[in-house]
C-alpha cells in the first residue's frame, strides 16, 4: 500500500455479459459486497443527500477504467451517426474562465456566472466555435448529457453504473474522505484534477491542469481506477427521484473547490437534466458479469 494508491483485494479475471468488441477499453473487476456509501463529516453537504451513511449490498461489476475520451466518442459517433443533445439544440455550457478574452458576450447563469451559454458548442467544439479536440484525443469527452452517455454504453454492449456501484467503486477498498486518505494534498501531493487559487478568478494550475487533464493522468484507486474524482464529473444511471428526470452525477471536476463545492469526494452528489450538457460532464460505463449457472 502506498499513500497515492491504497491497495485493493486481487481478483481472479471476470467474463463480462456483455461485450460487443467495438469499444476495447480496459475494465476493472469491482468486488461485490456491503457497499460503504454516504457521508456525515465536516466535508459532506446535507442538502444534496450524502447522509446517512449507510452499507448497501452491491453485486460484483465491471468498469471502465477511464472515463470515456474523445477518441472513444468520435469512435461511437462514426460508427452510429449519434448527434448529442448539445448538437441538436446547438448551444451548451462552457466555463468563461476557459474562453478567449476576446470572445463575444454570452448569456451566464443566474448565480453561478461564470457558466456561459455558448452557441455552437458541443463535443466536438469544447469551448465553443473555433475550438476542436486537436490535443485532446485522450481527455474525457464532455457537453454529453446521460442520454448520450446511455446511447454510447449500449452501442458499446455496457451500461452505465449505478450511484451504488459508483460510489463503492469510487473508494477503491477504501473507507477514508478521499480514496488515498482524508487528506485533499497529503504531503504537498496532487492527486486530483481540482481547482486551486481563488474561484473563479484565478487557477494557479498547481495540479498542472486548467480545464480537463488525460483520462489517465492522475494515480489509480486501490481498484486500478482513474480520475474518479475531480477532472469531469460522471453520470450514473440513477435519478435524483424517480420520474424525475434528474441524473445523478458523482466525482466533482476540474472546477471544485472548498470555497464553493468541495464535492471532489465519493460521496459527493449532484445532478441534472438527462439531456443537460456542460463543459465539465462526462461519463464512464460499466458492464455485469457473465452468469455461469
């Protein structure tokens, strides 16, 4: 065990149920059990319902190790022809800190206005026209809402995971504030894709990251997991109600921090509309096991 990576049980390998060979991404064999979920510290916030802490059974699974990068999405997209919701209504959500100084006026949102309503932004444009993925091939896709998400993992022959499966996967074994520990930076380290300095006037960039960092770019979770939390946040298939339309999304983002939304933990929740799409959003999918009865 090391400080960076808490060790997790070793595992024989696992067939997957479903797998149709067109996305050939790593997944990781997640143990089933009594899942630790929730949290009541001084970091948690009661509002968005992270207590009560509570163990929930969990059925073994499977999960990608990367959330989904664009390479994987432009993949999907020239196999399938799926145009995204931030295509089709043609505007989405992008952090102004990330657009050009000088990019026209945009509408902000009312209480948080350093999101902007950007016109021609989607995945293949991040931070709007003229912006591309040139670089960016191995960075989380983003502007994708759950359905998008839900559409990739099925062409993909997975699914996406539950807040349950996420979440215990999320720890990776553990059952500290962070997967590492409880400490954000222990001894000075970086280990998530968070914000630093002052939010949201000025990222001193201390993790080496403005906006979205590699899929891979930081250490793995004592599951052999990647980013899973800060860098993007990720949708589940769960609703914050039933019938409400309202997804739930785990991780926080590149744009956490303490002064305002210190939800770069596990147990950290938020949501939004299924067809919602930001320039911080996007997904990994999981997959159940091969029934050998």
């Amino acid at each position: 065990m090391s400080c960076c990576t808490p060790s997790g049980p070793s595992l024989p390998p696992r067939e997957w149920a479903s797998r149709t060979g067109v996305d050939s991404a790593p997944m990781v064999d997640v143990p089933g059990g009594l899942a630790l979920i929730g949290d009541e510290s001084g970091w948690s916030y009661p509002g968005d319902g992270e207590a009560p802490v509570r163990h929930v059974p969990v059925q073994p699974f499977g999960l990608d190790v990367h959330a989904v990068s664009n390479a994987r999405f432009t993949a999907f997209v020239e196999a399938t022809g799926h145009v995204t919701a931030a295509e089709r209504y043609g505007w989405s959500f992008v952090f102004g800190g990330a657009l050009p100084d000088d990019f026209p006026d945009t509408q902000g949102v009312v209480g948080a206005p350093w999101w902007r309503q950007v016109e021609g932004t989607s995945w293949r444009h991040p931070e709007g026209p003229p912006s591309d993925l040139d670089g960016r091939d191995d960075h989380p896709v983003v502007h994708v809402g759950a359905d998008d998400a839900a559409a990739f993992a099925a062409w993909a022959g997975k699914r996406l995971p539950t807040e349950v499966e996420w979440e215990h996967a999320a720890r990776g074994g553990s059952v500290t504030t962070f997967p590492w520990g409880d400490e954000l930076e222990p001894q000075g380290q970086h280990l998530a894709n968070v914000w630093q300095g002052e939010f949201p006037s000025r990222n001193t960039c201390a993790d080496g990251w403005f906006t979205t960092c590699p899929v891979d770019a930081f250490p793995p979770n004592g599951y052999g997991l990647h980013n899973m939390i800060g860098n993007v946040w990720e949708w589940t298939a769960d609703e914050r109600e039933p019938g409400s339309g309202m997804h739930v999304l785990k991780g926080g983002s590149y744009l956490c921090h303490a002064s305002y939304c210190r939800r770069y933990r596990p147990a950290a929740r938020s949501s939004a509309a299924a067809a919602s799409s930001m320039g911080n959003t996007g997904f990994r999918c999981a997959a159940d096991l091969r029934s050998t009865a």
